[in-house]
C-alpha cells in the first residue's frame, strides 16, 4: 500500500537523486539506530533496500504479515523523518 501523503513521489525522487550522486556530499542524519555515524548516503541506500524487501512479501526476509507491516509502517515514518530533514 502506497503512502498518501506524497511520500511515494517523493521516494521516487530520492532513488534517482542517490542514483545521479546528489545525496554523496550530504552530513551524517541521524534519525537513529546509529545512523548519525554513517554517511547519508549509506543510511539512505540502506533504508530503500529495506523498503524494497518489505514491498515484496514472497522474497522479504521479514517475519510474518503483521510484523512485516509493523516494520514498514516504522520505516515509512523514518522516511518521512528524514524527508523534513534533507527535502
């Protein structure tokens, strides 16, 4: 299920900005689990890995449907997060 909020648009966005090395020169962002430590840019490759893994049920490495969607909805307001942060 897509996010309303213009998140989905804005995802697409961030994908082809790391794509193109826009995000390369970005300061650590720490929105945590230790993510202040690692650049930018690993956080955020990491984090649509992630997404990725989530959006496909038959291949992700997640637990069960309720926990798999539990871990998403986390994951989202993390991107949300990090969207106020960096636009």
């Amino acid at each position: 299920m897509a996010p309303n909020d213009g998140l989905a648009r804005w995802l697409d966005d961030l994908r082809h900005r790391l794509a193109n090395g826009d995000l390369a020169m970005l300061d650590p962002i720490d929105i945590g689990d230790g993510t202040g430590q690692l650049p930018s840019e690993t956080t955020i490759r990491i984090m649509l890995n992630d997404l990725d893994d989530l959006d496909s049920p038959q291949e992700s490495k997640h637990g069960d449907e309720v926990q798999r969607e539990t871990r998403r909805h986390r994951l989202l307001d993390d991107f949300r997060r990090l969207r106020e942060l960096i636009g």
